[in-house]
C-alpha cells in the first residue's frame, strides 16, 4: 500500500512515518508540507491512501480535495477533534486524532485493506465537493442527474443538491460513458436511473428519472440513444 504523508509540522509528518514503519504492508512514497505540494505530489505518485492533515497554512485538506479530479483513499489527520465530526460527515475512510495512538492507527490500516480501490486509469468513481460550508464525499453511482448551471455542476445525489466547481464537459470527459449519457447541451444523466422513456415531438425522446425530474433529450442524442438502449 502506497502512503502519502501530507502535514504542515515536520516532527508530525516523520512520527507518523516512524509509526507506519511498523506495518511492512505500507510504504511511505513521499511527504508534502502544504496543499499546493500534496495535488503536484498526487498527480505524480497516485498513492494509494493520503494521510491528511486539516488544518494548514494555505488552506486546508478539504481545499486540496476540492482541487483533485481522482480524490485517493482519505484518512484524515488532526490535532482538532471538532474536526472528526466533520471527518465522517464526507464519508472519509477514517481519521486520526493527534497524537496519533499505534492502535488506531492499525485500525485505520485494517479499514483500508478492506476497502477496494478502483484502478487509476478507470473513470472516476466518487467526487469531494466542497459548496459553502458543508462537504461530501459523493460516489457517482448514487447520482442521478448532473446539470449545467454556467460553468458549474448541479448533482442531484439523494435529497442533497451540491454544486461543483467545474463545467459539465470537463466532468464528462471522467464519467463512465457506460452509464452516464449526455441528454442534451446542459444535463448528463444516470442510465441507472432511468424509470420510463416516452417519444417526443421532433424526434426528441423524454426520459423520467425514478424520483426525480423528466428530461428531454435532444433530437442528435435521441439517435444515439435509441442505438445504445434499443429504443423503437
């Protein structure tokens, strides 16, 4: 397993590589002191777990994740326990309270050993989103409807409405086009959760989305649509 150390004090960053020397499962391949460092580092070691500090100068951890196209297992790292809550609220895989104890740390180890991992080059899987002042690890299986909002992102994802700060071509190019379909000019949505399809005037298609809106799909991807779900 591949580490990434990722912690503005220096004595931090080197206890915990001294305490994961312990576990001859994991290799520590690099360290970074600010967020700017970490996503240089990510794009160009692709770890298999960040360990990330919150709270540095420069911005925090949940700034560097907002940055990145392919976000690595997270367990986060903080002498703040305020910030534990706010762990678990986006769904990160664990975190540790410093001074960090041998014995969670094993047990943070175990929970990434269960925990599968999509390889690099496949389409993304999950997005962290940061809109205002609440984060989320998002897995895009469990979004239904991405739409275009100027160069931002609506994600229908449950009862919750997130914006993402990037337009909805950049996020295509990512997207398994297995699943995801581009409906029209400003909204993507998820095949899986395509309830009923219904013709329309000019060749358009409407498609309802099981508990969410209905959608037209424009005349040039109606096409491609029906050759792709066999629609008459």
């Amino acid at each position: 397993m591949r580490a990434l150390i990722v912690d503005d004090e220096p004595l931090a960053r080197r206890e915990l590589k001294r305490l994961l020397d312990a576990f001859p499962s994991v290799r520590v391949v690099g360290e970074a002191g600010n967020i700017d460092e970490a996503r240089q580092r990510i794009e160009e070691l692709s770890p298999d777990v960040v360990f990330l500090d919150i709270q540095m100068p420069g911005g925090s951890g949940f700034d560097l994740l907002a940055q990145l196209d392919r976000v690595p297992r997270i367990v986060f790292t903080t002498a703040y326990d305020q910030y534990a809550v706010k762990a678990f609220d986006v769904n990160a895989l664990d975190y540790l309270l410093k001074p960090i104890e041998p014995e969670r740390l094993a047990s943070a180890l175990r929970k990434l050993q269960a925990a599968p991992s999509a390889p690099a080059e496949q389409p993304i899987e999950q997005l962290f989103i940061r809109d205002g002042h609440r984060c989320w690890f998002v897995p895009l299986r469990e979004v239904s409807l991405f739409s275009a909002e100027g160069n931002y992102v609506r994600l229908a994802w449950g009862k919750e409405r997130p914006l993402l700060g990037r337009s909805l071509t950049a996020l295509e190019q990512k997207l398994d086009p297995a699943r995801y379909f581009r409906a029209n000019r400003g909204q993507i949505v998820n095949l899986d959760f395509i309830q009923q399809v219904e013709l329309g005037e000019g060749g358009r298609l409407h498609v309802q989305l099981r508990d969410g809106p209905e959608i037209e799909v424009s005349r040039r991807q109606a096409r491609l649509f029906r050759s792709r779900a066999a629609v008459d």
